[in-house]
C-alpha cells in the first residue's frame, strides 16, 4: 500500500518536495532556450513553438484542479508518480515530432497535464497538511525557494546539453533525469487518509462552490492572472528579445535567466516568512507593484548586459514569491483538506495569463516585429493587479454548518 500508517516529517516532505520542485520548475523555466534551434531545424516561425509552451501552461492550469483533487484524495505519491511518467513523455514528444500541429498538441497536453501533477499545486497540499499553522507560510515559503533553485542550477545546464549534446539529445537526458529522481522521491510523499481537516466536513462541490461564491478567493484568482502573464512572457520570450536588440552572446540570455533563479531562492524564502508576520494581501500588492517599476525602468534604461543582469535579479526577487503566498491565504481563508484543489483553481487563472504572454509574444513579435506591445501589457496587468490585492480578507471563512463535538 501506498498510503502511510502516519503523517511523514515536516523536514522530509520538504526535502522531497523540493527535489521535485527543483526538477519540475527548473526544466520547465529552461523551455526557451530550445524556441530557436526548434524552430530553425523545423522551418517553423517563432508562433509555433510559442503556442505550444502557450497551450503546455494554458493545459498545466486546466489539469491543476484535478491533479489536486487527486492528491487530496489519493495522497500526493500516487499524482507525483504519474506526474513523472508524462513529464518525461512530454519530453520525449518534443524531441521526435515534427509536425507541427501534433508537436504544439502534444507538448501542450503532455506537459502540462505533467507539470500539473509535480508543481506547486499538488506540492502544496501535503506541505500545507504537514506544517503546522504557524509555520506554514514559511514551509510554502521554503518550497518556493526549491523551484527557484531548478531554475538556477538547471538553466546553465540545460543550455550546455543543447550546445555539448544537440537539442533533441538534451530532451533524453533531462527525461531520463526526472524519473531518476522524481519515482524515489514519490516514496516519502505517501501521508495518511485524512478524516478530518478542522471539524469540518466538506463535499469537494460544497468547497468548490464556498471558494466561488466568496469575494476574496475571486480577487486573488484575478490576481494570479498577472502573474502567470509576467513571468512566463518574460522566461520564454527574454532570450530572443536580447538576441533581437543585439545581444549574440548567448551566455547573457543563460546568466539573465539563472539570476532570476537565484534571486528568487530568496524572494520566495523571504516572502514565505514574511507572510508568517504580515498581511500576504499587502506583501503581494507590493510584489506586483514593484515589478510594474522593474520592467518600466528596464525598457527605458539603455541595454546592456548590466542593466540585464540588474533587471533578471530584481525580477527574480519578485518572481515566485507570490506563491507561498498565495498558497498561505488559500489555506488561511478555507483550511488545507482541499487545498490542492483549491490552490489548483487558482492556479488555473495563473495559466490563463500564462498562455495568453507566451502565446501574444510571438504572435505580436510575428505581426509587429518586435515585443513592445506585449512589454506595455505586461506594465498595465501589474497595476491591475497590485490594486485587486488589497482589499482581500485572509481571515478563516465563517461557515455556518458545523460538524457536532
């Protein structure tokens, strides 16, 4: 049996959920290094591949709030392991096909229905049901700060597989590298069937229709929105927008990025504890806000590599650290028995905006030429949701039903 007999450890759920984190964020940030030598080998416009990282985060939102059901569920074991097999099929899938509609399908549906079983939203619920209350937001925290070191330590080396090894060849190795690490790591993710979470007894539709109809969960769904739009326009389109302003050297695009990984260990770390102390409703408009500033300034600045590598670190402070946040007023406003599922809603609105900055940023750059617009976008959605944040009520929804003592 896969379910354990006890609740694991705080400090191996972390660790084993880090590992996984790290493997699953870091691949995934790494995507764009492979939208140019894909698209050369294939014939293919920059559209291509853009719809098709576009359509893999559109389908990671759309699976989230049923891989968390599942791990709600069936324990997070089970949903991490089947996560693995089609990270590494997805994988697999973008180094063979090349037809172009089965490539943007494939990738798409596979990737993300991946991702959606190994990242933050599934990670989240055990991490949420294993820390105590008073240090949840810094264990989200903490599992924040593992994605961000994927990003970190796998952007150099995914970048050196393609340029030692080819593309496609880089594609077997990392696939071969996930279920080398992530089927072990599975085992210590196993946790027992939870009766109770708080006295409460829920249906999942009685949690799905409480989170919708309260206000809050609403503005922090909208919220999201931005962030998926800024941080995956960014990560996918970053490298070819300094290569289009004159950039050759391929290692700023590679260091630009591995900045962003390495800041956001403490962006996310940081914004984690901070949310222990805090209100998250302000620390989150703060984020959003700030990285308004961030950008406008790094488009008006003259570019070079400094004004990059100032830009990716000062954006990698802000990058992920709306996660553990995000997942603390989740859990502090509904409790954690179905946090999955619900982070997993939330995050779908994360991937919304996803698609539509990955996907707008070869669409705009096929039809205009260059990314201005979707830069000034980008600027706009920060504000939007820097005001939307603010008034959010963190406090534990009062429930009328109450299970008797």
């Amino acid at each position: 049996m896969w379910t354990a007999s006890r609740a694991p450890d705080l400090k191996t759920v972390l660790i084993a959920s880090g590992l996984v984190l790290t493997l699953a964020m870091g691949v995934r940030h790494g995507f764009g290094f492979w939208l140019q030598p894909i698209s050369q080998a294939n014939g293919w416009t920059r559209e291509t591949f853009s719809l098709a990282m576009a359509l893999q985060n559109l389908m990671w939102g759309a699976f989230g709030p049923f891989a968390g059901m599942a791990a709600d569920r069936f324990g997070t074991a089970r949903v991490v392991i089947v996560g693995a097999l089609l990270y590494a099929a997805s994988l697999l899938w973008m180094a063979l096909v090349t037809q172009p509609t089965l490539f943007v399908l494939g990738a798409g549906t596979l990737g993300g229905a991946a991702l959606a079983c190994t990242a933050f939203g599934v990670v989240s619920g055990i991490v949420g049901r294993v820390a105590p209350a008073e240090k949840r937001s810094w264990a989200f925290g903490i599992s924040g700060a593992a994605g961000s070191f994927g990003q970190f330590v796998l952007m150099p080396i995914e970048q050196q597989l393609i340029s030692a090894t080819g593309w496609q060849n880089a594609f077997y190795l990392l696939a071969a590298l996930l279920l080398l690490v992530m089927l072990p790591m599975a085992w210590y993710l196993r946790e027992p069937v939870y009766a109770d979470h708080g006295g409460h007894q829920q249906s999942i539709g009685e949690a799905i229709r409480e989170a919708f109809a309260y206000k809050p969960f609403l503005l922090l769904v909208a919220g999201y929105f931005v962030c998926g739009f800024q941080v995956v326009f960014i990560g996918v389109h970053l490298p070819a927008y300094l290569q289009d302003k004159g950039m050759m050297d391929p290692n700023v695009a590679v260091i630009a990025l591995a900045l962003i990984g390495l800041f956001n260990i403490f962006g996310s770390y940081y914004a984690g504890k901070l949310g222990g102390r805090l209100p998250k409703r302000y620390l989150l408009s703060s984020i959003y806000i700030t990285r308004t500033v961030v950008i406008a300034l790094f488009l008006l600045a003259p570019l070079s590599s400094a004004s990059v590598y100032v830009f990716s670190a000062a954006m990698g402070l802000l990058w992920l650290s709306t996660v553990p946040l995000t997942n603390g007023v989740v859990a502090g406003i509904f409790g954690v028995k179905y946090m999955s599922m619900l982070s997993g809603f939330v995050f779908f609105s994360h991937q919304v905006g996803s698609f539509l900055g990955v996907w707008l940023g070869g669409y705009l750059f096929t039809k205009e030429g260059s990314y201005n617009t979707v830069w000034m976008i980008t600027i706009a959605l920060g504000v939007f949701a820097a005001v939307v944040n603010l008034p959010i009520n963190e406090k534990a929804i009062v429930r009328k039903q109450v299970t008797a003592a």
